[in-house]
C-alpha cells in the first residue's frame, strides 16, 4: 500500500506568539516546515508530500521550496482548527494524487521539526499492515499533579499506562476522513482522537522524546540544540 504524508501547517502559533507562525521561523539556518519537509520527501517509501496552509499565508512564497518539488503538493486549505486542516487537506490530496480509500495517510505536524529518519521507518514497519493504523508516542516519565484551587496539588494521577502522543499519526485514507468528518466541531486534538471516536483502537508505536512539537519559546532552542547535535553526530561519522 502507498504511503501519503500530509502535513498541516495553517496554525498561527499563538502560544509561541510573534508575528510571523512558528512553522516559518527560523531554526538550524531553514525554516521551521523545512526540516519535516526533508525528512518526509526525502523518504523513499512516501510517494507524495502535501503541505496544507491557510489560504491566507503569505510566508510560504518568500522561501526557496524547488528541492521539494518533484515530491510536494501546496495545498492552501487550511480551517480554523488542526482538524479543519487536515480534513481539508485531505479531500483536496485527493484532487492532486490519486489516492485510494485503503492508501495510508502519515499526518505529520509542521511543527515538530526533530523527527528522525529511524523513527518513521519504524513507524512505518510496525503499522503497514496493521487493521487500524496508529502513531509514535512517549510514557509519561514525569509524576504528574492535578492542579486544585490556589495553585495548590488536589492529588497525585497515575502515570501509568499514560502516553504523550506525536506524529507522524498514520491511518486509512477513508477511515480517517470518516473520523474527521464526525469529530467535527468536537475540540480533537489529534488524528487518533477522531480515529477512537469511531470505537477504534490505534497502536502505540514507542518513538523518543526528540521529536517534540515546538509550541512555546523554550521549544525552539530546544529543537536548535537537538538538529545541531544530530548534524554534529553526522559529520563526525561522515568523516
Ligand atoms: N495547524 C493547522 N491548522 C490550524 C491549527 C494548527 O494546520 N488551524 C497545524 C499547525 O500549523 C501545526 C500543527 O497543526 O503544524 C500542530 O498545532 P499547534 O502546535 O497547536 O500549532 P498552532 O495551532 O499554530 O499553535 P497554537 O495552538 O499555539 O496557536
Ligand atoms: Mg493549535
């Protein structure tokens, strides 16, 4: 079964704050998009890379995308949510490529500039031929607090069997557009949110804390300090 990546980046990063959305910022010399950009288009067992903006952007165009070209689709339908996104997204791909009901989608978050080559394959690997699909997540390894009155612990929660989820989260083409269509309205998160909405239960693919979503101002230095140790990792072993 071919594989599709579909990656939303119509967010503006509010939690990040600035004016221009984190996708776009500047991280290890590219643009935030780009390092996701490279990693899923320079998969050879992707077949097609969309990209989904809001139709209001105006960053996309002043940045040099050919190396991507022969791979990318510029999909500029992008919703008020994540989910809007990538359901446009999704039905608008279809235009573009021809997609099957049963292809496999790879929703992949603009923002998560770290995902490292060994992880998408393993993804990839434990999922082709899974009945449900799934996603890369991390265990909780903190002790988690909830959070009572006057900022003060109401009690300690149970790490156990708790999952940070991640992307890429990988479905079928149909199922997920199903999912996403019911979820409408609903304030999900996530692909596999939608996907467990319809009774469903996806896999839990273990991946590394790396791979972080970008979302406050910290975030970005920490995802400097990850692609700078990997480039360091990579010309030492290069020679
Ligand atoms: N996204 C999207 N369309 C939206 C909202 C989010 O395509 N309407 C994308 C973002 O661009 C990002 C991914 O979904 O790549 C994950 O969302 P998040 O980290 O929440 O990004 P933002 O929504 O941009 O940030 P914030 O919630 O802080 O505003
Ligand atoms: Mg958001």
């Amino acid at each position: 079964m071919p594989f599709f990546a579909l990656i939303p980046a119509a967010g503006a990063g509010s939690r990040l704050g600035g004016e221009t959305p984190k996708q776009y910022l500047p991280l290890a010399g590219r643009p935030m998009i780009h390092h996701a950009l490279q990693l899923l288009c320079g998969s050879p067992r992707i077949a097609r890379v969309c990209v989904v903006l809001s139709p209001g952007d105006t960053e996309w165009e002043r940045h040099d995308w050919s190396a991507f070209s022969s791979r990318l689709a510029v999909l500029e339908c992008g919703g008020a949510t994540r989910a809007e996104s990538v359901l446009n997204g999704l039905r608008a791909a279809r235009q573009a490529f021809a997609i099957n009901d049963d292809d496999w989608i790879l929703v992949h978050d603009a923002a998560r500039p770290c995902l490292a080559a060994a992880q998408l394959d393993r993804l990839l690997d434990e999922l082709a031929d899974d009945a449900v699909g799934g996603l890369l997540a991390v265990p909780v390894a903190d002790t988690l607090k909830r959070g009572g009155s006057g900022g003060r612990v109401a009690h300690t929660e149970s790490r156990e069997d708790l999952w940070q989820a991640q992307t890429p989260q990988m479905f079928r083409y149909a199922r997920l557009v199903e999912a996403l269509c019911r979820a409408g309205g609903t304030a999900m998160t996530d692909d596999a949110g939608a996907i467990e909405a319809l009774g469903l239960h996806p896999r839990l693919v273990p991946g590394d804390p790396f791979n972080l979503k970008v979302t406050y101002p910290q975030d970005l230095a920490l995802a400097e300090l990850i692609l700078a140790g990997r480039r360091a990792t990579w010309r030492k072993n290069s020679g």
